[in-house]
C-alpha cells in the first residue's frame, strides 16, 4: 500500500520562501523607487527645458549653507528674503524676453513682495496659543495667460524659505523652494506653454514661526481670493519619495492621478486628519482663511535629520528632488489647463468621499459608493463560498471555534509584543532600543507577536486548516463592508486581503473538483496531475482510494498553492503599509516626549500590521497539528529570548541617529541669576546620568541639577510652547562672576510695559496697551493670567479667567511690537495664586538673543559668555557621546513684570 506523504512545516516555508521574500522586496522596490537625477537644464537633443535636480540642488544648498539657518527674526532670514526676492524679479525678466521672442504667446509673470503684521489664533497639542508678526514677508510670483478671466481662477504652490532654529534646513524647505523655481523656469521656457488658469507660487518666509507667512497672504494679499486650490510642499525628512498625505477632495484627488510617480493612500490621509501625529502644515491657514481644498505632500524618509543640525543637501538621497519637481510640475500642468477642475471649485468643495492608495506603483481612485457596493459583493460571495464548502469545516461550531482562533491570534500577538516592550522598558531599562533602525522593531517585536499568536492557538488546536481559512476571509470582508459603511476608508486594506484570500480558496476549490479521482474503465480510480501537486503529496491510487471515501478529504487541508496565492495581496500591501508607517513613527518617537508611550506604540504598530501581513500564519500551523504548534511555541520563545538579549545590549543612539537635546542658557533680569536648562523629547534611558554629568562639568559647585515639572506657569521654556510640553528639563546652577552684568545698557533692554492704560472701575474693567520692547531678542513670548474680554489678537478671547500665551515673530530689526486689551479688573477672588497676590498684572516674559544661538552663530561668534559657553559644551558633548547627541543651544533672557 502506498501511503499519503504530506510536506511537513520545514519543506512547505522552504516552498513558500522565495514568495515570503519576494513580494516584499518587490513592494519596497516599487514603493521606494527614485528617478534617476537630471542635471542638464536643457535636453541635449530636443534643446527643450527640462527639471534638474542638480539645480534644484543648488538652490537648497545656497540657502542652507550658504545664507545658513535662516530662523525668522534672524539677520540670516532677511538675508534669505533678499535672495528669493531677486530672484523672483530674475525669473520675471527671463519670462519677459521668452515672451518677446514668442510673439503671440500668451503668457505673463508678475512678481510681488508681500510684508505686513497681522496676528492669529494657533491651537496645538490641546493648547491654546496666540501669535503675533510684524513686518514678515512673502514672495509671489504668478504665471497666467494675462487675461482678467486667465486669472479669476488660480492654484497656489506654497513652500517656505525660513528654517527653525535647530536646522539649516536643506530638505525643509529649502528643497521645496527649489522645486518651485525650477517649475517655473520650465513653464517659462517651454514653448507654447499657455496657462488656462493662473498659477501662483508663494514663497512664504516665515512657517517656522507656526504658520504666519501663509497667514499674512491668506488675509491680506490681494490675489488670495483667486486661489481655488493649493499644492503644499514640504519635508519631514531627506530620503525616498513625497508622500501625500494629505487630500481634501475627491477633484484634487484626482488631480493627483496626473504625476507620473504617485504616492499617497487614504490610509495616510486618515492617520494624519486624526491629529494622532500632532504635527501641522502652512495647509492649515489656506483651508482655514481661503476655505479651499488641496494636497500636502512631503518627505518623509530618514526623518531622523528633521529639525536637526544635519538636514543639509549631502543627505537628501539622490533622485528625491527629481521626483517632487516632476510630480509637481505635473500636477501644475493639470490644474492650469483646460481640463482643469479649478472654476468648479470656485463655489466650493465638498469633504473627499473617495478611496485612494498606490499599489505597486499603480494610482488606484473610486468612490466610497463604489466601494461599498464592492465591498458588500465581496461579502456576499464570501459567505457563499463558505456555506458552500461543506465537509466538517463548514459546521456551525467549526466555523465558530475557527473565527475565535483567528481573533485571539490577532489579540496574542498584541499582547506578545506589548509584553516584550514591557520587559525591555520597565524591567531592563532599555527601551527604544530599536530606535537606530526603521525596521529594527521587526526584529524585536515579530517574534514576539508570532510567539503571542501561537501561544493562543495552544488551547484550541486542532482546528481545521480550511475553516480556519474560511474564518479569516469572512473576517476581513466584513471588516472591509463594515468599515467602509462606517466611513473609514481604510477599510480598503482589508478589502485587498479579501480578496486574495477569496481568489486562492476558490482557485482550490476549484481545482479540487477537477481534479477529484476519476475511474477508467477498469474500475481504477485515476489521479489528475494537479492532484499529485495539492500539498506537496506524493500520492499513489491505493493512498487515494484510503481517503477519498473520508469526510475529512473534502474539506480539511488544501493545497500549498492556496497559500501562495492568498498571501499575495496581504504580503504586498502590508510591506507597503509596514514600511510606510515605521519610517514615520519610528523615528518620531524621539521628539514626542517622555511621557508618550513610545515602545508600546512601535510594538502594537509591528503587532497589528504583521498580522495583517501573514494572516495565514493561525491556518498554516494548525496545517500540521499539535506537536508541530507545540514545537513553533518553544522555538518562537527562544527566538524571544535572544533577540531581547541582542537588543538589551544595542546603543539606543549613534551619530546618524541621533538624541535631541535642548539646552537654554537664561539670565534672569530680576535675579541676575543664570541658569542653564536642560531638555530632551524622548524617553530613552540614560538622561539623567547625562545631566548630572553636565552639572558636574558646567554647573555651580555642590548644587545639584533641579527636575522641572513643565506646566502652563513655567515659562522657561515659553519660546518653543507648545511644544514645550514634550519636554523633560532639567535646571542647573550656572557659577556667576560677581563682576558682570548684562551687556546692554537699561535703554535696550528687554521691557513689557503698560501705556495707555484706563481703570473704569463702574464696568469692572481695565483697557490698555501692553508694549513689548526686545531689541537684539526674538521669538519673544509674554504669558499672564486675566479675564480678556476683547483685544486685537482674535474676536473671540476665553470667556473666563485663564492663562494667555502669546509668541512674537518678527523681521530682522523690528523691535516693538503691541496688544491692545480689555480685561475684568479686578481678578476674581479664585484666581490662580501666583496671579493673585500682586496689585496689578503680573507678566512672564522671555526672548531669545538672535546673536546667542549655537551652532546657527558658530561662525560669527562675539565672544560673550553664553557663545564660550556653547563652544566648550558642544565639544564637551560630542567627545563624551561620539556624536549621537544633536545639541541646540540658545541664550535667552526672562523676567517678570507687575504692570
């Protein structure tokens, strides 16, 4: 008698792996392909004008090392202001003799340079916050056909030419900036080109400062009317293609399906509408003030540089700004032409009902309607199938024991990696040991999550491989239908495995009734050549004649190929949204706090998208029984075991992804105290030895470094509120020599001061004008308590007593800035203590010395006490971290006034 041989686990992944493998190198290819770099700026054969990178290139290298950190506020900023102004007029006098060689052609570039003061309401991380700019400026360049009607209608290009205070900002947004002035230097050049509507390019100078160039063009620029949709430029990184993430109708959706290099899924779009990544963008301030839709697009990839010392053009990968100019340029031509959807949007737009994502390079777009339709077809044809099957997996209680499996696989492996990151963080103190690497929590956390999947499986095996497959796809069909008629367009990934999943199971339905044993003419039952191949058997007549007669041979196991075939999609697209979602939240976890939950967060994300991924894992072990599941437990924990061994051991940081640290020298103008504040915006181990290093090294002798609770009354770190929040500081005792004073005499210091300042006792009210004097500071921030009932920041202050924070930016050289109010006077008797106990309104203030920046001011350096302090401290620090410390340091004063 021949028996029936199976292949056992080992044989079958061997079989599997080249697909294991494969697929997902494929994804990443597709996903993270660059164009190669163009330098020429005119195409050697066609003579005609094309993108080039390498111009692209010099652009973002000029204002980022060149000019420098250009800070708004700073010498470096007005000096970048300058630069782009003049090239805006360049541009305009070559679009004016191309026009002149073209006679006919219609086509017509106007420059303008933008400068006002203005203020505006900034709420951010449950903060609320108010801004102030004087004398900012923007540069606006905008190509149309010269036609009153050719300009009724615009799309606006928006990037900024400013860089915050720790970066020099070569990728954000010096890049970008680039990409616009190479895009209108090809529409200029290219023959013919006639804009059907306009196009406007801004130029913002100042995002930095939380928005305030794109605000002081949406309210008061004379063209803001015209603009009917935007095309946000920005970066969040150096490396791999912009990613779209944001989309704000279903026209510039499909808008987006021009370029020639799409990026971007509804997946993305959805995470970041949340406010989950707490991050903003210019967009905000044109959907807000204009009420127009549009897409923000950015780089994203090794966003470890983001705000960081190294965002320099030395490490934008080659071919990123190949690719952002082409898909912009592209999307340029669209709106601009006949075809463009620009004059619908002239009387608004509706939120995007529409399902969008990339798959293997390909844009796919269609509505939610169709989607639901499709979705619930695919539910349908899911249940049928399964009611279908018949055989002992597809009884009731089966199917009800193979849908809790394929649950508590996917809440096991949850627990798995949670549990791994609670070992690592709480009991070994070694969290976010994977933070060097995109993909390191992969390798921590995958085991972990197969180890907690299995573990589950435990108690309930044996389950029927085809039920439990069956389990799976009613599982994600219905998730797919449910959550499409609930709104969520993401739902779309679980339509994807559905149907893969569908397909393979039947696929081998299919095949299994061609291939069912036929008898010949001498009673023989014959074996199809698809038979022979169904799991891998090497099956005889005798072996099917035993089996053909069993229940369980119609519908236990299925063939190999079912899991080729089903893992396709799965294993595609949760590469794609794997990738995806590390190279985003791995690094972040750096700048998002102590408090933030960091490990769990990367854990639960390696967790629920591996499960995803290889959803066939839960069928696949039970494909082999219990002693096989057994044998996976243990191996999976010891794979547990090492690799929390190997990871308990890594450096969390090193000079190519590095730590971020604050540190503020303060001079106090009431005390004369000076004070150094430490701060990092992450909760890897290791900060507090490193402070009381810094104390040992820099601070007073005998005076140990003070923890800081962060709050809404300490002000140390008001000029980065509220991002302030993030913060864990530190505060040390600076030696002070008994002969200095502040270098600048008492007429330029810092002042906030009362004037025109009225009681009217019968209203129980106080008007006044709050002055704010700063000259040599920036960014400089008031902070005080009160009952505002108007002023000239907003219409609409807290009806309550609260604490108010307003932050100033201004250009290089101004000096003053107001806010005029009217508060209730007295405070009420509840007021918060430290505001109450004074005979007038008390005042936080702080600024920070444009001249005392590090290493912004490196190279200009005066010699004064804070600059001797930054240099000795940033060579301190480099020597005793090897370099994976990015150190900001600033000089600031503060102080506190009654007025």
């Amino acid at each position: 008698m021949v028996r029936t041989r199976q292949w056992g686990p080992v044989r079958s992944l061997l079989a599997l792996a080249p697909l294991l493998i494969g697929f997902p190198w494929l994804a990443l290819k597709h996903q993270y392909s660059l164009p190669t770099p163009i330098v020429d700026q005119y195409d050697s054969i066609t003579s005609r004008p094309q993108l080039s990178e390498a111009t692209i290139l010099q652009y973002a290298r000029h204002l980022s090392e060149d000019i420098g950190y250009r800070t708004p506020g700073t010498r470096e900023h007005a000096l970048a202001d300058a630069w782009m102004t003049e090239k805006a007029y360049q541009l305009k006098e070559e679009c004016e003799r191309v026009v002149a060689a073209q006679p006919g052609r219609k086509l017509q570039c106007e420059v303008w340079r933008q400068e006002g003061s203005g203020s505006h309401r900034f709420d951010m991380m449950a903060a609320r916050l108010y801004k102030r700019y004087v004398n900012l400026s923007n540069i606006i360049i905008r190509l149309s056909d010269g036609t009153d009607q050719g300009k009724v209608d615009a799309v606006l290009i928006n990037s900024h030419l400013d860089s915050t205070l720790p970066s020099p900002g070569a990728a954000d947004d010096a890049l970008s900036v680039g990409v616009m002035i190479e895009c209108v230097r090809v529409f200029v050049n290219t023959p013919g080109w006639e804009p059907k509507h306009a196009a406007i390019f801004l130029f913002n100078n100042a995002e930095e400062s939380l928005q305030d160039g794109s605000h002081l063009f949406s309210t008061q620029h004379p063209i803001a009317s015209t603009v009917r949709a935007v095309i946000n430029l920005e970066a969040a990184g150096t490396a791999g293609p912009e990613l779209l993430f944001q989309a704000t109708s279903h026209e510039m959706i499909q808008a987006y399906s021009h370029v020639p290099r799409p990026y971007g899924t509804i997946f993305a779009n959805e995470i970041f509408s949340s406010g989950v990544l707490l991050s903003d963008t210019d967009f905000r301030q044109f959907e807000y003030y204009l009420n127009v839709t549009g897409l923000d697009m950015a780089v994203v990839g090794n966003s470890y540089l983001y705000h960081m010392r190294g965002d320099l053009v030395e490490n934008i990968e080659a071919g990123v700004a190949q690719h952002m100019a082409e898909n912009t340029f592209a999307l340029i031509d669209h709106l601009t032409s006949p075809a463009s959807p620009l004059p619908a949007l002239a009387s608004g737009y509706g939120r995007p009902r529409t399902v969008f994502f990339t798959f293997l390079g390909v844009f796919f777009v269609y509505s939610f309607r169709t989607a639901k339709v499709l979705y619930s077809l695919l539910f349908i044809a899911s249940c049928v199938l399964v009611r279908s099957a018949g055989g002992p997996s597809a009884r009731g209680a089966t199917m009800a024991k193979a849908l809790f499996s394929v649950i508590l696989a996917g809440l096991g492996a949850l627990v798995g990696a949670n549990a791994v990151a609670f070992m690592m963080q709480r009991v070994l103190g070694r969290g976010m040991s994977w933070f060097k690497g995109e993909f390191e929590p992969l390798i921590l956390y995958g085991p972990a999550a197969m180890c907690g999947a299995l573990l589950t499986q435990l108690p309930l095996a044996p389950v029927p491989e085809r039920a439990l497959l069956h389990a799976q796809l009613l599982a994600c069909a219905f998730l797919a239908a449910a959550g499409q008629f609930a709104g969520v367009g993401s739902s779309a990934v679980f339509f994807l495995s559905a149907v893969s999943s569908f397909g393979a199971l039947l696929i081998d339905r299919v095949t299994s009734y061609l291939s069912a044993p036929a008898v010949n003419n001498a009673g023989i039952k014959m074996i199809n050549t698809t038979e022979k191949m169904r799991d891998g058997d090497a099956k005889g007549v005798e072996g099917v004649r035993n089996n053909v007669d069993k229940p369980e041979a119609k519908g236990g196991s299925v063939s190999l190929w079912t899991y080729a075939l089903g893992q396709t999609i799965p294993l595609l697209t949760g590469t794609q949204l794997m990738s995806a979602t590390l190279i985003v939240f791995v690094p972040l976890t750096g700048r998002i706090g102590s408090e933030a939950p960091a490990e769990y967060i990367i854990a639960s994300i390696v967790a629920l998208v591996g499960s995803y991924m290889l959803n066939f894992t839960t069928p696949f072990v039970h494909r082999f029984g219990l002693p096989v599941l057994r044998k996976a437990v243990i191996i999976s924990l010891l794979v547990v075991g090492v690799v929390m061994a190997v990871f308990a051991r890594k450096d969390v940081f090193d000079k190519n992804h590095q730590k971020r640290l604050f540190v503020l020298h303060k001079e106090d103008l009431n005390t004369r105290e000076q004070h150094l504040h430490i701060a990092v915006a992450d909760g890897a181990p290791g900060f507090d030895n490193l402070v009381h290093d810094i104390t040992a090294h820099f601070g007073a002798d005998g005076v140990p470094p003070k923890a800081v609770v962060m709050d809404d009354w300490n002000g140390d770190w008001d000029m980065l509120y509220p991002f302030s929040a993030f913060l864990s500081p530190y505060k040390i005792d600076l030696p002070l020599d008994p002969a200095y004073d502040a270098p600048w005499p008492p007429e330029e210091q810092f002042t906030v001061s009362a004037v025109n300042d009225t009681l009217d006792v019968s209203k129980g009210t106080r008007t006044m004008t709050l002055k704010i004097d700063h000259p040599g500071l920036m960014w400089t921030v008031i902070a005080f308590d009160a009952h505002v009932l108007e002023w000239t920041l907003d219409d609409s202050p807290p009806e309550e007593f609260a604490r108010h924070h307003i932050k100033e930016a201004s250009f290089y050289g101004t000096d003053v800035w107001t806010v005029d109010m009217t508060i209730k006077w007295p405070p009420p008797p509840n007021a918060h203590p430290r505001s109450s106990d004074v005979d007038g309104l008390r005042v936080n203030f702080i600024g920070i010395q444009e001249k005392r920046m590090w290493p912004a001011k490196k190279a200009e350096a005066d010699g004064s006490q804070a600059m001797r302090l930054f240099k000795e401290f940033d060579a301190w620090l480099d020597e005793r971290t090897g370099g994976s410390i990015d150190v900001l340091l600033m000089g600031c004063v503060s102080g506190e006034v009654v007025v």
